[in-house]
C-alpha cells in the first residue's frame, strides 16, 4: 500500500477505533470498491485486519476489480466482479452495506447516461430488494452527491441539506444530478416503507492521493499535468468556484453517517474550502514547485460547462452535531499530499 494513503488509513483507524470495532466480525458490502473513493474502505479495513484478531469480512463489488487482484486468495476480502444493474439475487447476508457504484466523471457519465442512471437506480433498488427484510443489516450508505442541488442561489451558499436545489431534469449533467435525486427518493422510501437503516451521503468535490489519472476531473487533470511538466489548460473561465474535501477526511465522514447517521437523512459530507478553479490550478503549480502556466481555454464541447454550478460549498452544521465532525485536512496540507502521490507513484 502506498505509504502516503497507509499514513492515511492509521490516522482514520486511530480516531475511529471504537466503531471500526463494532465491524469485527460483520460482514460489509462495497459497490464501486474499486474507484477512487471507496479503495479507501478497502485498504483501511485491509489495516484494521492486519491489526486485529476478530477480520472485517469485506466484500468489495464492481464491475473491474482488476486493481485488487492481490487480494483474489487474500482471507476475509472477497472480490465481485459484476454490474450492479445485473445482479438482482444477493445470497450473502450482509450488516453493512455502502453503494457507491456509478459513474461519477461528467466527462464520462455525459458519454454513458443511461448507464450513470441505471447504477444509481436499477442498482440500488437490487440492492434494497434484496434487503428490505433482512434482520442482520445494521446500517447502509447510499452515496448521493453534492451535485443534487444543481447551481444553488448565493442566498443558499453554503448549502443546507434542506435546500431543495436548482437543477435543470433535460441538461447534459441531467443523467447524474437526476439519477443522485432519484436513488435519495428511493433511499428514504426503503426506510420509510420497510425500515431498512440506510442513510445517504452528499461529497463534496472529493481530491486526494490513488484517483486514476484518466479520470477527466479537475484534479487528475491537474495532477498528471504537473507529474509530465505541461502548463494547465482550463476549460472554463477558471471563476467558479468548488470546496475541496481532502480523501481522509470524506471516509472519517461517511463513517460518522454509518454509524450515528439518522435512517433515512441526507448528510453533506465535505469541506468549506471554497477556492476558485483557477486558484486550485495556480496554488497546486505553486505547491510543486513547477514553473507552469494556466492557461484559459473554451472546450471545443459546447456542452462541457452546460449546468456547471457556479459555486459549492457545504453547510457542515447537521454532520456536526452527530458528534462534532469537521474536516482535518487543509487545502494545502491535502494538496501536497496528493502531489506527493503522483510523484511518487509509476502511474
Ligand atoms: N469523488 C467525488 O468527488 C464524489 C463526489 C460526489 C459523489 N461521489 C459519489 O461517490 C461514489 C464514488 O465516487 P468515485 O469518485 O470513487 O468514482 P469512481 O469513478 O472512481 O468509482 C466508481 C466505481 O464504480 C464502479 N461502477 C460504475 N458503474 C458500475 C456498475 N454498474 N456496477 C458495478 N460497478 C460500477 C466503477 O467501475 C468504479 O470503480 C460515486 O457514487 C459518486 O457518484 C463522488
């Protein structure tokens, strides 16, 4: 594991020791393990296992687990190669389960729509079907997204969970945005008809070390330009602006909301950073010590910035009082992290 996402998982294991021990022994679902986000689940359980006796049970679902072919023989992790939207019979008894399976790059979701839309909703109703009577789950996450509040007004940044958002149902980003929507109706559904414990997590522009480099978001973008020395090429004016949330501390985030989350409630889970896209471009050169420019450009895709928010930022107040959560990592703190990675990783 990679010494920078280890020193990572130790810092998340040693502050949430006592509820990563209610994991002991239990058996957890991750769809999506293999993506940016959710391989932090992977390799923090993958330490808590090497730590202790009583092993997380870690099931890890995705359509290419190609990344953690190391662990095919590896006891207590369990690969699932498959498409969500296929699987419609679970047989495994599970006590936790997080859904973060779906596409999540606009580059990429505007390419598949209906795929971005069939995982977060085909893929969670498989998912909830086969759980709705279950007796031994104890708590679910479905991994909405910040993007659910479309382009909020300035009266309603920082955003509240309880602002019910400006988003266009037709537009180029329409496939995700809706699809996010719609899993959050499903979700408090399932709690309010069966009572199934699952509560649902907004991220917040999430950055950090072990994103793929082919991505298409701002931050791989970023970093693989630095990494080969190439000036920034922005594709928007470079105003508006977005709130950085560094890895870390979005895990120590969903793990509040999985364990003292209310069933059935919607968290923003993020920072209030709020930097513009040019800032993040101009500080993250200025942290790696690179002479490169950042240059602005109009994207020969007139749909690139379609429905792009103007600005981001999280109202933190309601995850704080689950029991005073707040972001760790500052900006740049968690960006010369993230350089650090890829400078040091052959990727
Ligand atoms: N990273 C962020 O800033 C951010 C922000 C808001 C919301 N989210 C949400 O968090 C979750 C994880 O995001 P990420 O950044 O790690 O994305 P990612 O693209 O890195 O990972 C998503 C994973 O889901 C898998 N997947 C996609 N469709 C699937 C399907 N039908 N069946 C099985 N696997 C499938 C992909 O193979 C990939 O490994 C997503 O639900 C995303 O929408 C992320």
């Amino acid at each position: 594991m990679n010494s920078i996402i280890k020193n990572d998982c130790i810092d998340i294991y040693e502050e949430y020791i006592k509820d990563l021990k209610k994991l002991s022994g239990k058996r957890i679902l991750i769809t999506g393990g293999s993506g940016f986000l959710l391989s932090y689940f992977v390799y923090l359980f993958l330490y808590f296992n090497e730590k202790n006796k009583r092993k997380i049970d870690v099931h890890i679902l995705d359509q290419n687990t190609k990344k953690f072919d190391y662990l095919k023989n590896k006891q207590n992790f369990t690969l699932i190669n498959s498409d969500i939207t296929k699987k419609k019979k679970f047989t495994v008894n599970y006590n936790y389960i997080i859904h973060g399976a779906s596409i999540a790059s606009p580059v990429f979701y505007k390419k598949k729509p209906i795929e971005t839309i069939t995982s977060n909703v085909d893929g969670l109703l498989n998912i909830l079907n086969n759980y709705k009577f279950s007796k031994s789950l104890k708590s679910m996450i479905f991994m909405s997204s910040s993007e659910i509040y479309g382009d909020p007004d300035k009266k309603n940044i920082p955003t509240k969970e309880t602002y019910k958002g400006n988003v266009s149902c037709v537009g180029p980003r329409a496939c995700y945005d809706e699809s996010k929507r719609l899993g959050e109706t499903i979700s408090t559904i399932f709690y309010n008809k069966f009572k199934v414990p699952i509560k649902i997590v907004r991220p917040f522009n999430v950055y950090g070390p072990g994103q793929s480099l082919k991505d298409k978001r701002i931050f791989p973008d970023l970093m693989n330009n630095i990494k080969r020395n190439k000036d920034i090429i922005l594709y928007s004016d470079g105003t508006p602006t977005r709130s950085f949330c560094y890895i870390s501390d979005q895990i120590r985030g969903i793990l509040e909301v999985l364990f003292r989350g209310k069933n059935g409630e919607p968290y923003n889970v993020g920072n209030t950073d709020e930097i513009s896209i040019e800032g993040i471009a101009k500080l993250a050169v200025r942290l790696s010590k690179k002479s490169l420019k950042v240059k602005i450009k109009v994207n020969s895709d007139k749909t690139f910035n379609i429905d792009s928010p103007k600005r981001r930022c999280p109202d933190l107040k309601k995850i704080y009082r689950l029991n005073k959560w707040q972001p760790k990592i500052k900006l740049k703190t968690g960006l010369l992290r993230t350089i650090n990675y890829y400078k040091t990783e052959n990727l």
